[in-house]
C-alpha cells in the first residue's frame, strides 16, 4: 500500500537538495538578473549612442542677402524632448547658427573645430535654391540631422514672406502641420498609434514569455532524468528502494521536481511575466494565469516519460542526450506553428489537442492572445488523458528496470509491460 508519508518525505528531500544547489540557483536567479542587467546596460549604451550632440553651432555664409537675424533667433528653440513612451526616439536638436562674412572665414572656424559644419546660401539662391554644405573630411560618412535642415529652412521662410503674410496664414507656412496618426484593428476600433517601445516589446514580450515558460519545463524534467540516472549508477536506488516502494520512490521525485519547477517558473513569473503583461495583449491576465497549469502538465507528461525512457540509462553523457532529444520533441510545435497559417488556423488547433505538442502550442497561443475557451478545456483535457498514461506506464516501466544493470530490456519485454498496465 502506497504510504502519503514516504511520498512527502522523497518529495522533502529531492526539493530541498535541488533548490540548495548553485546550479539551481543560478538558472533561477542567476539568469534573470544576468538578463535584465545586460539589457538594462545595452539599451542605456543605445540611448547614449543614438543621442546626438546638443545645440551644434553651425557656420552660416548668407551670399543672397535673404536671411534676417531675428527669423534665426525666432527658429534657435531649447532642444524639443525625445517622444514621452518611446525608449527609441531621439531628442531634436536646435542648432546655433554663427553668420559670417565671407566663406573663408566660415571654412577657418570649420578647421578649428569651433562649429560642426558651414552652410553656403549661394547667391543666386532665389533662382536656384541651391545650398551649400561643408564638413570637416572624416573616414565615417558624415551625419544628416534633418532637424537643423528644418531649422534653417523655416529661418529662410519667416525672412522672405516677412510682413507680406501675417495671422494664421503665416502661421501655416512657417510651422508644420500636426500629423496625428490612428490604427485601425481588425474588429474596427480606432485606437492611438503606439509608441516604437509598445510596438517592439508587444513583439517581444510573448516570444520571451513562452520560452521562459518552456525552458522551465525542459529544466525540471531534466532535473528529475538526472536525479534518476546518478542514483542508478551510484546504485543508491537499491538503498532507497529497501524503504520505500517504486511507485512511492518515482511519485515523491516527480512531485519534488515538480515544486522545483513551478518555484523556479514563479520566480521568472514576477520577474519578467507581470513586468511584461501590458504587452501581450487583451488576453495578458488570462496567459499569466493558465501559464503554470500548462508548466505542471507539461511537466508530469514530460517528467514521467523521460522516466520512462531515462531509467535504462546508466551514463550522464547519455542522459544528456536523452535529455535534448525530449528538448526537440517539446519545442518542435514551435518550429511547426511558426510555419503554419496562423495561431488560430486548424494546424494550431490540432496540436493544441495533442497531448506532447498541447503544451508548448497552448503556451504559445496563449502568450499570442490566440486561444478561446473550447482550445483551453480540450487541451487541458488531453493533458489529463496524456499524464494519466503517461504516469501509469512510466510506472510500471520503473519497476521493471530500476534494478536491472548491463543490457537495457528488448522491445518486446517493454511493450508486454505496457500492454500488462
């Protein structure tokens, strides 16, 4: 008769010395604070880059005659800010723009590095509207900063209408229009356009959350393969199998693992999942909700059957390699989904009702907002189905080759095992 206690008393164990270990700690906490430091470090270096210098002085040679010096202090603003919400937006500089009589005196000022360019309105600018600019000769091609093209042109127009044009209609011609741009869904609501930084991490944040939620599947499984494989080899197994029973042996592994699991899947959860939630859109409260009920069935179909498979492997290098070909099996409804029609095509449905690829589609759907109601209660009902056989056969198989050494069990002697449970 199987005993509660021994069961709690194997889970007890296999938790504590897992989430003692530094390898442990490190792929739980290690790893999310490596992640967010580098991309905290990346997008601060990014930002530093991608910000140009403030307020360049710029040598201005008027030959035409056109511009007026107060049209050039009129334009000559404080630096606009960078777009409130977006991380990628770059501040819009001002320039300073220097006159000067003559162009060599401009080029000289050039040379000395006194400003960071010469303009040349050419004489017969009315006619031509030819401008000429002039930069210190460099191996990097030079920078274009549209802004202080703007600036230049709206001095140019403000001095030649003058006070020919007055009221909103000056206005109109010196200042630009105000674009305001809208989406449009697919269901037909109008909504602001969102911000460069929404629109890349609405991108991002489900790809990033599905194969956290993934990985932490794999991981725990893999935990539970390696448990089994060192114990085997070290014949421990023999030891604790004169106390306790193969079934309360095998259940008390899974469900320790298991809480291995879901703390390390927690862990990544509020770290990155609540962080993230804004960005995977209308349905962000349901996928961090359903996620964990995914990870603990992924994890017992996936656990029980590499026990199934693992037991009869006596080497690490082995168990390694059993360990990436089940790796394949769970991320290869990825691979399949990604060439598929869509999230919500038939392809997708049929995986998500497949108990080996329910996991990872619906943990992928969900991430994507693209799982109704009926795939939720099918693919959780097939994972039922799924670990149920799944336990029950890995089992059995546990009994049959847990003590057995030297040459693995043929196919026969598993499949009269299989056939028996």
């Amino acid at each position: 008769m199987t005993s509660l206690r021994k069961i709690l008393t194997v889970t007890r164990y296999e938790f504590t010395v897992t989430v003692t270990r530094k390898a442990f700690l490190m792929m739980a906490f290690g790893m999310p604070l490596f992640i967010g430091g580098s991309g905290a470090v990346g997008a601060l270096v990014s930002v530093r880059q991608l910000k140009p210098a403030q307020s360049p002085a710029i040598a201005l040679v008027d030959q035409a005659n056109v511009l007026k010096p107060e049209a050039l202090s009129a334009f000559a603003k404080v630096d606009q800010p960078a777009e409130k919400g977006s991380f990628f937006s770059v501040a819009k500089i001002k320039a300073r723009f220097k006159p000067y009589a003559d162009l060599d005196q401009a080029l000289g000022a050039l040379l000395r590095e006194e400003v960071s360019a010469c303009y040349l309105i050419d004489e017969d600018y009315l006619a031509s509207g030819n401008i000429t600019s002039f930069v210190r000769e460099s191996k990097l091609p030079a920078a274009q900063l549209p802004a202080i093209y703007e600036q230049l042109y709206d001095s140019i127009r403000a001095s030649l209408i003058d006070e020919r044009i007055t009221g909103l209609a000056r206005d109109r011609i010196l200042e630009k229009p105000k674009i305001q741009t809208k989406e449009v869904s697919p269901q037909g609501k109008i909504k602001p356009m969102g911000s460069p930084t929404q629109k890349f991490f609405s991108l991002v944040a489900p790809i990033f959350f599905f194969m956290t939620l993934l990985m932490s599947i794999f991981i725990s499984s893999t935990y539970l393969l390696q448990s089994l494989t060192l114990e085997k080899q070290n014949r421990v197994i023999e030891v604790l199998l004169s106390s306790v029973t193969h079934e309360e042996l095998l259940a008390g592994k899974i469900f320790g693992l298991g809480l291995v699991g879901l703390l390390q899947t927690g862990v990544y959860a509020a770290l990155f999942g609540y962080p993230l939630l804004p960005y995977l859109g209308a349905g962000g409260w349901k996928a961090l909700l359903l996620s964990p009920l995914y990870v603990i069935l992924g994890y017992l179909l996936f656990a029980s059957l590499m026990v199934a498979t693992g037991i009869f492997i006596s080497g690490e290098q082995e168990s390694a390699q059993l360990a990436g070909l089940w790796m394949m099996v769970m991320a290869a409804p990825a691979v399949i989904l990604a060439l598929s029609p869509g999230l919500d095509s038939w392809v997708a449905k049929s995986l998500s009702y497949f108990p080996l690829s329910a996991a990872t589609a619906m943990l992928l759907r969900l991430s994507w907002a693209k799982a109704g109601l009926v795939d939720i209660l099918l693919s959780i009902a097939s994972l039922i189905v799924g670990v149920y056989l799944a336990i029950r056969y890995a089992a059995r198989v546990f009994r049959l080759a847990s003590l057995m050494y030297g040459k693995p069990p043929n196919l026969p002697e598993l499949l009269r095992v299989i056939r028996a449970a």
